[in-house]
C-alpha cells in the first residue's frame, strides 16, 4: 500500500467527518428552531433548551461518526477498530447524557400542571416531593445503566463480564453500601419513607428546633429548611422519621392565632370584643371563619384577654396577630387608659420624720388620727397596693 493511497484515504475520512459533523449540527439546528417555536406557542417552559441541546448534539455527533466510519473500510484494520470502539463509547455516554436531560425535562412538563405559588397548593406541594425524589433515582438508574453499557462497548471479555456483574449485581451493592454506610443508607431510606408517607412537602412551614422556616428542598440524604430571617437548617432526612416536629401545613395552610391583652377589673369586655371584630373585619388578613375575645385567665392584678383569629396561611396569621395588638393598645389607650395595667404604691411617713407637738403649737396628732391622715394621703388603706 503506498504512501500516496493512504494520505488519498486518510483525506477522505477526514473529508468526511467533517461532511457528518457539518449535517448533524445543520440538523441540531433545525430541530431545534422547531422545537423552541412550538414551545412559544404553549404556556411554559420546560427547558429544552438547557436540558437537551447540548446532549443531542453529542448524539447526533456520535451517530455521524459511526456512519462515517463504515466508509471507511480500507483504513488498517487496528486504527479502524479502535476509531470504532471510540465512536461506541460518546455513543454511550451521549445517550446516558440525553436520558439524564430527558428526565428533567419530563419532570419540568409533568410539575407545570402542579403550581406551588396557589392559594391551594396541597396536592401541587405533594407531587413536587415525590418528582424530585423519584428523578433522583431514575438518574442514579441511568449512570448505573450507562456504566454496564460503557463496559460492554469495549472489546474485551473481561470487561464484559464486569458489565454485566455490575448490571446484575445493584441489589448486593445497595446491601454492601447499607453496612457499610449505615447513616447514609438511613437516609436513602428515610427518604422513599418521607417521598410515600409524606410527613413533610416542599413548601411545608415546619417549626424544627424552635426554628420557623419552610422546605426549601429535599434531597436524597438532607432537608433544608429556609428560616425566616433567611438562615438555612439542613436536617438529615432521618430526623423527620425519628424525631417530633411540627407541620403546620399537613392537611391545610388554615391556622389560629391568638394574641394576648392585660387589663385592669375596670375594664369593660364587650366594647373590646366589638373593637377586635371590627379590626379583624377591616383587614384582609382575616379569612373569616374565626374571631372572638374571651377573658381566660385573673391574677391579683390584671385580667388577661384572649383575642382569637382565623387567617388562610401562617404568614397572613403572623401579620394578623401583630395588627390586633396594635390597634387594641391604641383603642385602650384612646378610650379606656385607665384599663391598662397600673401598679399603686402607698407611701407611709417614717417614723423619725413624724410631725411632734412641739412643731404643731404643743397640739400632736394621736396616733389614730395619723394613721387616718396617711392613709387619705396615700389614696387608700394603709399599705394597699
């Protein structure tokens, strides 16, 4: 074979790859220009873009250049085979890379129906959970399959037996990872435990520690939780399947809230229950199913007031319940400012101080009449509060 042949057909493969390479990009580009004008023509956007344009482009590549390689049969043999066994093996990864953009996509088409923003969001808030978990092990199945595959590709009997024990053998390794992984198989567990049971959602306003926050995300070994001051708690997925925590939107966002007045025994009930009625009425906090004011409990000095009002989420029953406090405290201070809490002090004369005949014209007050005189001066009984 001489020199001369070999350059004419090492040009001609060259010549064409370039030709495959030049088809498949035209190609990427008009699928893909179809595929963004019909999406603008429905509601949503489901990330093909992002999720899919690079990886068919490594696809479309990959199938070119197997086709270009079946031209190429007097091109010796060992340099053909290993071209081969390359263009089998981004053939592999690039099908691995699309199905992996295909499941997001997917799960970004199947959650536009389910909005997370609604007034009623239960059913939007379970079906996210429960997507994003199950994408998570659909993606895990994909590396493992693409794996076993890529290990097939390659010419070598040993390497298959491999790829096929490690396709055969994902029940043993999931065994072997839980001892020797005891914490992490936990959470894997716990966290199929949390995507069936659904003791908690995305978007769930859970109180965790003494912390007030909201599922931000739920992965497959932790849960973060966003506080309100814009702190983030991870907490172990294990931690919602061992440990006591509150939920405030289990079955609905719905809540009570109460706010608490203390006031003195002249205060009269009713005008502050038509008060509280007709600020919770006023204001769109309030979702109308609740309001009322009761006394519920007496000290020696005061008598507390409960406000009790109804709002549709917790935030709204936050804003709420600072708006009742407010506007009682100017409507007792406005109309009744004797009502609020005051505590009377009787000062009593000392003993050295006291008045003598001498200083009196020789005339000294008995000691009744100076008890009596004291105890007008303090506004009562002598030593009542």
């Amino acid at each position: 074979m001489s020199f001369s042949f070999l350059r004419s057909e090492w040009l001609y493969g060259i010549a064409l790859l370039v030709l495959i390479a030049v088809l498949a990009n035209y190609a990427h580009r008009f699928l893909f220009k179809y595929l963004r004008k019909q999406q603008s023509t429905i509601r949503g956007r489901f990330g093909l873009q992002k999720h899919l344009a690079r990886p068919t482009r490594a696809v479309l590549l990959a199938i070119g250049l197997r086709i270009a390689l079946s031209f190429m049969s007097k091109i010796p043999a060992g340099i053909l085979d290993g071209l081969d066994q390359l263009a089998e093996c981004l053939l592999v990864l690039s099908v691995g890379w699309f199905a992996v953009g295909g499941i997001a996509v997917f799960e970004a088409v199947f959650l536009s129906r389910y909005d997370t923003s609604a007034a009623d969001n239960l059913l939007a808030r379970r079906v996210h959970t429960q997507i994003q978990f199950f994408r998570r092990i659909l993606i895990a199945i994909v590396f493992l399959l693409d794996a076993g595959a890529l290990l097939w590709t390659l010419h070598d009997v040993r390497l298959w037996k491999f790829g096929t024990g490690l396709l055969a053998s994902a029940g043993l390794v999931s065994l072997v990872m839980a001892a020797a992984a005891k914490s992490t198989a936990s959470n894997l567990i716990a966290g199929l435990q949390i995507a069936l049971s659904e003791p908690i959602r995305i978007d769930d306003v859970v109180v965790i520690q003494n912390e007030w926050g909201r599922i931000e995300e739920i992965t497959s070994t932790y849960v973060a939780v966003k506080i309100w001051d814009e702190r983030r708690l991870v907490v172990p997925l294990s931690y919602f399947i061992e440990q006591p925590f509150e939920n405030w939107t289990r079955n609905t966002s719905r809540l009570l809230g109460t706010t608490f007045l203390y006031v003195n025994y002249s205060v009269p009930i009713e005008p502050l229950r038509e008060e509280l009625r007709r600020i919770v009425s006023g204001s769109q906090l309030w979702d109308g199913r609740v309001c009322g004011l009761q006394v519920t409990n007496l000290t020696d000095h005061s008598v507390e007031l409960r406000c009790l009002m109804s709002a549709s989420d917790s935030s709204r029953m936050f804003d709420l319940r600072c708006l009742v406090r407010e506007k009682m405290l100017a409507f007792l201070a406005d109309y009744y400012p004797h009502a609020l809490p005051a505590l009377r002090v009787a000062v009593q004369q000392d003993k050295e101080s006291a008045v003598t005949p001498s200083e009196t014209g020789g005339h000294g007050a008995l000691p009744g009449e100076q008890e009596n005189a004291e105890g007008e001066a303090s506004g009562g009984p002598r030593g009542a509060l």
